[in-house]
C-alpha cells in the first residue's frame, strides 16, 4: 500500500511539553513535505489535537510521525497511540460538536476534517491509535 518512506520517529507524549513537541516535530515533516502553508496548518492543528487527547484521555502514549509516498503523491503520516481506557461509544466522539468540555473544542470529528485519511482503531480498556494522513497537493 505505501511506497518507500523515511524511517519514523516516536516521540513520548507523557506530559503538556511532549504535546508541544509533537506539534514542533509535525511542524517540520510538513515543511519537509511542502505541504502548502493551509495544509501545514490543518495537520499542525489536527495533531495539536490528537497529542493532548492522548495526554489527557488516554494518560499519555507515543506520536510515531514519517513520510510516506503513495503512488506520485507524498504526505505525512502520524499515529498517537495511547493505552488508556479506550472510546466507548465511537459514533457520539466522531459526532460534529461532541466535546469532553476540556479540549480546543475540535474533538476527533474535527481533526477528521482536517486531514485525508483517518483511521480510528479503539478498544474499551485497552487504548486508542488514531493514525492520519495529510497528502500533498
């Protein structure tokens, strides 16, 4: 499915200075990429997101970050995974507006607008992985 890609990178999300590190680290793959200055921002965003829902809701876990190539098109793929409790109800967090009260208010749907590909893998008491992709035009 993907082509060749760089190796990735993992970084700890474990406390609020790894969710602004993540944003950094995703900052600079995007430039790397040459995702237009839109496009950079919508991933930044998304990621900025995902990295504080696993601080807070999934008590802290990994961002593996790389480039990818699909095809003649490159982007960025990120995947936060978390050990935390898990998404009871998957339908009511990927409904638009539905927030815990605490977050930027863009929750999981909003993240998923932002990006191209969106994978969503959770199990009650096991963790969540949200893996998302942003390609370059």
């Amino acid at each position: 499915m993907t082509g060749p890609s760089r190796t990735s990178e993992v970084l700890e999300i474990t406390t609020t200075a790894g969710v602004v590190q993540a944003r950094q680290q995703v900052r600079v793959l995007a430039q790397q990429c040459r995702l237009s200055l839109v496009d950079q921002t919508k991933l930044i965003t998304a990621a900025s997101e995902l990295a504080r829902n696993t601080l807070v809701h999934g008590g802290g876990g990994t961002m593996t970050a790389l480039l990818v190539e699909e095809r003649a098109r490159r982007g960025v793929r990120l995947s936060f995974a978390d050990h935390g409790p898990g998404i009871a109800d998957v339908d009511l967090a990927l409904t638009d507006g539905w927030t815990s009260g605490t977050g930027m208010g863009l929750g999981l749907s909003g993240s998923k607008r932002l990006v191209d590909d969106f994978v969503l893998d959770t199990t009650p008491g096991e963790g969540t992985t949200v893996t998302i992709t942003k390609w370059g035009r």
